[in-house]
C-alpha cells in the first residue's frame, strides 16, 4: 500500500510519521494486514521474550489443541490518536487482567501483564503508519490471542501455546455508523449457566455465529442473548454488553456472571457516576421491563461497538421501540458516548491511569 507523509505540529522533522494512504472514513470492521505483529512461545513451562515479525502466518500441527478442542482465547483493545497527535491506548491493564483470568478458565498458562502490556505497546508503535489520524473516524484495533499449539488427542489442555498480537485499522462495528439498529431476542444461548460467558474464550463466538447468521438473514443487526437459566434477564448481545436509560435519566445495566466483564462498560459506570453525575443501577434487568416500556434509550458497548444505539428491539413477532427512534443516537448516551471518546481522544482529562501513552 501507499504512504502519504503527515506532519505533526508537536514533532520535529525527524519525527515525521508516514501514515498509510487509505481512505480511513470509508473503513468498516474488517482485516486488513498490517506491517509487523507480535508472537511469543510457550514451551517447557516458560515463555519465551517474543518477537515482532513480517510473518501474518501461522504454522502448526494438525492435531494443535486450538484446532482439536478450541482452546484459545483472545483480547480486543485500540490505539487512537489524540487531538494532540500522540497515540495512545485506553486501559490496557484491564485487557491484560481479563485475559490471564481466561487463560486461568481455560487451563493456558497467561502472559504475565506487564510484559503483555509491552508487547501491546511495541505492537502499535512496529505500526504507527496504520494508527488512523486524529479526526478521521477510523482506529486501530489492536487483537491479543493466545492458543494450544502442540499436538493434544486426548480431552486436555496443551503443553505448548502461542501468544500473538495482530493490529488493523477499522471504522464502525456496526454500517451506518451512528445510526440505530435493530437487534432480536435470540432463541440460541450464548453462554451456559456457570460457563464460560463471563471470559473472551474463542469458543463463546464460535457458538453465536449460527444465530448472528440466522439474525442477518432476518434482517437484524445483532442478537440479544437473556439468561439461559430462565430466558427472562437480559444478558448481552453477541459482542457487546447492554447500556439502558430510564425516564428519568438513570443508567440502568444488567449486572450477570454469565456475560463479558466489558471496560467500555465499566468506564461508563465510572463516567456517568463520577464524572456526569448521573445515577446508576447495576442489577439484573427483566426483560419484561423493555415490554413494560421502562426505558427511554438503549445502547450497545464495547471496544468494537464504542456506543452503538439500538432503536428496536424484536421479540417473537413483537416490537419494542425505544422512544429515542430510529434516527440518532438519545441524549443520555450521546453525553456518555462524547464523554467517553472525548477521553479516549484525549479532548478531555482522563481519570488517573486511564490513558497509556505509546511514544
Ligand atoms: N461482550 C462481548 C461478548 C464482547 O465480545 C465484547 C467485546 O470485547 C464486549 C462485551 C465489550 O467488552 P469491552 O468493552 O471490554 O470491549
Ligand atoms: C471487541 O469489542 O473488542 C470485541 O472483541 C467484539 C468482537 C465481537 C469484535
């Protein structure tokens, strides 16, 4: 692919940064091969110090745990840059945890956080030329993975593993960017009562995409998953945790130990209360109270889905319409989303460690 070169007022000539020549308003979520990614190996109890590589290939055997009995697990995080031009990460710490906590689930031995970290860092900055420019609508998607590589027959973890980092540029999860969707209530689960909803196991994703199909086919975007046990709380969708707005103005999200421990999610809490003043309620939601029209707004949160509105939700031949339509995004979450990205893009003061500065 092409350069094009951009000057930034804070760096000197020297400094200059190459960005790649692409049409960064026109992405949408999808791959596209960078120049240098991160692979470090698993063998004889240790890891080794990991290298960065021109090599987008994998080589294992055919038996590899990861394709026998999918163990693997993975992380998503992205890299912005700021109003400032420096290019930063949101809470890498807290994708470090959560993937040693699904290592821990699945029997992998984790990468220890610091150095995973690291490896995050060096990854974006081998790649500078692909972190989107300030403005342009577009990241960098930054995707930490881990996997069983060795040969495994018998049901057990591998003895080998390989921990890799991959980057790419994306824009919207979801086309159209801001404008609201539409999700159904699925009839698949996509996690098991004591399973494995609660980590970013492979796994959990492999399950959804029978139904994400069946949902598209549809005609929806996304599908909302309630609780297995019961089918009468709302859990999560697909990719992303659920974000609703009472009349009067009350953050409302479900609170579960069945679906992903979302950052976004745990930023906005964070936001609404500290920094907006709102009220929060983390607690389980009945899906009866969406019938029951209890909400103004709802939304969708992740690294991935940022805040995505969602204007309906389809239930079994019925509709629920959030009064916020099927437009733009409603008031209460458009103040939480320009909070959220204003941080994030370094337009406003991040509350203490939030912000990981790659230079
Ligand atoms: N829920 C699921 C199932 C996800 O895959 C994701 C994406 O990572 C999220 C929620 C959002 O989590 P986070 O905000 O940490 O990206
Ligand atoms: C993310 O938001 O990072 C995710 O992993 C969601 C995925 C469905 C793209």
């Amino acid at each position: 692919m092409e350069s094009s070169t951009v000057f930034f007022e804070e760096k000197g000539e020297a400094d200059m940064v190459e960005k790649k020549n692409i049409d960064w308003s026109s992405l949408g979520f999808g791959y596209i091969k960078t120049d240098k990614r991160f692979v470090a190996n698993y063998k004889d109890g240790a890891w080794d110090e990991g290298v960065l590589t021109d090599d987008d290939t994998v080589r294992i055997t055919e038996c590899a745990g990861v394709l026998q009995y999918a163990q693997t697990c993975f992380e998503g995080l992205k890299a912005y840059t700021t109003e400032d031009g420096r290019i930063v990460t949101f809470r890498p710490d807290l994708n470090a945890q959560r993937m040693h906590d699904s290592c821990l689930r699945l029997e992998m031995p984790p990468y220890p956080v610091d150095k995973w970290i690291d490896a995050v860092v060096e990854t974006v900055r081998a790649n500078e030329a692909w972190v989107a420019p300030y403005g342009s609508g577009a990241t960098l998607y930054i995707r930490p993975y881990m996997f069983g590589s060795n040969a495994v027959i018998g049901v057990k973890p591998a003895d080998e593993y390989q921990f890799r980092i991959l980057v790419t540029p994306v824009g919207p999860y979801f086309k159209g960017g801001a404008k609201p969707i539409t999700i159904r209530v699925s009839d698949f689960d996509r996690a098991a009562p004591h399973g494995t909803g609660h980590i970013k196991a492979g796994l959990n994703y492999a399950m959804s995409l029978h139904a994400i199909v069946d949902a598209h086919k549809a005609g929806f975007d996304e599908n909302l998953y309630l609780d297995p046990g019961t089918r009468t709380r709302i859990e999560e969708t697909g990719g992303a945790n659920v974000l609703l707005v009472k009349k009067d103005g009350t953050l409302v999200v479900p609170k579960s130990s069945s679906i992903l421990p979302s950052i976004t999610r745990r930023s906005l809490v964070y936001i609404a209360e500290n920094i907006l003043g709102m009220k929060v309620e983390e607690r389980e939601v009945l899906f009866q109270e969406v019938r029951d029209g209890e909400f103004e707004e709802c939304g969708l949160c992740g690294t991935a889905a940022v805040i995505s509105p969602v204007g309906k939700i389809y239930d079994h031949g019925k509709e629920y319409a959030f009064p916020s339509g099927m437009e733009k995004m409603g008031p209460v979450l458009q103040k939480l989303y320009d909070t959220l990205t204003g941080i994030q893009m370094g337009r406003l003061e991040a509350p203490e460690g939030w912000i990981k500065v790659i230079d």
